[in-house]
C-alpha cells in the first residue's frame, strides 16, 4: 500500500498543489487488481445522519464514503476499485440496506483529475459538488453599496432562520434532496450556536429589512479534524452558507456579504477560505468563480442500487 500512496502523492502534486497528502484507506480496505494483475485499494466508511442533526438536512441519512488509493494507475485503476467496491456490496451489505432510497455512496476526487471521470460515469457516479479554495487576499470585485453588512447577534435569530429556511428550501431542488419534517427546529439550533459560539455569522440589511445572511467559521486542518485529508494544514475561513432572499438576488446583496466575510475571515486566518457549493445551481457556479473560489475537489455520488446494476 505505500508504493501506492506515495505514486498517489507524486501524482496529485503534479496536478495540483494544493492538494494534501492522500488519505489511507479505512481498514479493511476492498482489493481489487487490473487485469495486468497490479492491485488497488478502496476504503469504505459508513456514517449515519440521523433525523436530530442539522447535516440530515441536506445529506441522505446513511452516507457510504468510498476513499480509493490508485497510485498512478488512472482510468484503469478506479475502474478496477469501484468494480471491488460493487462486489464488496453485493456480499457485505444487506440487501435492503444498499438498496435504501435514503442512502448513497460518495467519494471525493481531485478536480483536476478528470482521467478517471470515465471509469466513476460508467459505474453509476455524477459529480454533484465541489469543494473550493480561494488564496488570502484574492481580489473578489465589489459588493453593493445600497446595503448594510453586519455580524448578526442573537436578536436575529427569527430573520436568520427564516432565509437558511428559503435558501434550504432552493439547495434541496437542485440535489433533489429530501426535506425533513423537522427541519426548522435544525435550523433554529444550528444559527443559534453558530452566533453564539462563532460570533461569525453576517446579516445584510436594505431599508432596514434582513435580506441575506452569510454563516462563517473557521476551521484547522490538523490531524484528526474533519479536513485532515481535503486541505493543507493549517488554520482555514469557510463560508457555510449564503443566502440571499429571491427578490434580493441580482443585486449585489450576495457580493456584498462575500467581501465583508472575506475581510473578516482574511484577518483570522493563515490558508484561505473554502466552500462547497453545487454544481447544478445556475448560481453558484457562476457567482463563487467570480469571487476567487477554484475547485479542488469533486464530490461524486451514486445510489448504491446504481453501483450493482
């Protein structure tokens, strides 16, 4: 495994960067092998979003995680491991379980790779997001100057709600997600610690009136953290969500709650700052490009009963 991890670090260092070491493979890992008899790996993980945690929003409740080692063996080699990732569901899962329309399998792959683009259509896979960068300090245009910008305080809380609710309610038509019965309790718990433990929450105001919201953070990658493996250490800005009431889109409200979060963000931090955002949302694609964000991954996606066709 480490003649693979390290033709896999050389070869993701050519492509890009800013890409960190690859992952190892959770134990134990699927083996599969090309037909010239070279192996590959591909670990699985398993993580459930129960209907009391705000990532239930917007992920289906079982997650597989697919993290596959190739080495330098491109197209061919995951090819070989989403087929040993197929059969390794066809034996070890129950069948009801893979087949759950709640559930799905994802794996995240540089961006820049697109040689083995092929291999993960074929198997079921569409690429449905991307996690991007932006480098500290990249100029990101200017913002509206008929709004006011702020950091929310909990007295907020009832217009913060109600956009996350508005921009949840668009999000889940473009990934066709599911929206959960409890989702404004979520919501509600979710800013309410996001403003009082981050303080890093900004509100955008016209006449007085609440018409976008940007929820931000801060985030190390370090070892154990949940961005160990997707960025270079260090300590990192994200931008969780932006939201922007319809009627206010189109109007520098969005612009103008980036550029505020980036000079804040900017001022704590060493690295950047990151995002996800959709890549079938006709606004994210255009808008986050503009402001200084480049994918580094892709996050690929399949139904489990997909794989096993």
């Amino acid at each position: 495994m480490e003649h693979l991890a390290d033709a896999q670090a050389r070869l993701w260092a050519e492509l890009d960067p800013a890409l960190p070491v690859p992952a190892a493979p959770s134990d134990p890992p699927v083996t599969a092998r090309l037909p010239d008899g070279t192996p590959v790996r591909c670990g699985v993980y398993r993580a459930r979003y129960d209907a009391d945690t705000v990532q239930s929003l917007w992920m289906p409740r079982v997650v597989w995680e697919a993290t596959p080692l190739l080495g330098d063996t491109g197209e061919a080699g995951m090819a070989a491991a989403l087929e040993g990732l197929r059969r390794w569901f066809d034996t070890d899962v129950a069948a009801e379980e893979s087949r759950d329309a709640d559930t799905s399998v994802e794996l995240y792959w540089p961006s820049r790779d697109v040689d083995v683009a092929p291999a993960l259509f074929r198997h079921g896979f569409v690429p449905t997001s991307v996690l991007a960068v932006r480098a500290p300090g990249a100029a990101s245009g200017a913002g509206s100057h008929d709004v006011t910008v702020r950091r929310a305080t909990l007295s907020d809380l009832d217009e913060l709600v109600a956009l996350q609710d508005v921009e949840l309610r668009y999000s889940l038509r473009v990934i066709g997600g599911t929206m959960r019965d409890n989702a404004a309790e979520l919501i509600t718990t979710s800013m309410r610690r996001s403003v009082y433990f981050s303080g890093r929450v900004l509100l955008a105001e016209s006449g007085g009136v609440a018409v976008g919201a940007a929820d931000c953070g801060v985030a190390r990658a370090a070892e154990g953290t949940w961005i160990q493996h997707r960025l270079p250490a260090g300590q990192w800005g994200y931008i969780g969500t932006l939201s922007v009431l319809p009627e206010a889109r189109g109007t520098g409200v969005g612009s103008a709650l980036v550029d505020a979060a980036h000079r804040m963000l900017d001022a704590d931090t060493e690295r950047g700052t990151f995002l996800f955002y959709d890549l079938a949302n006709p606004l994210s694609t255009v808008f986050w490009p503009r402001k200084g964000y480049r994918p580094l991954w892709t996050k690929w996606v399949c139904k489990p009963a997909a794989l096993l066709r």
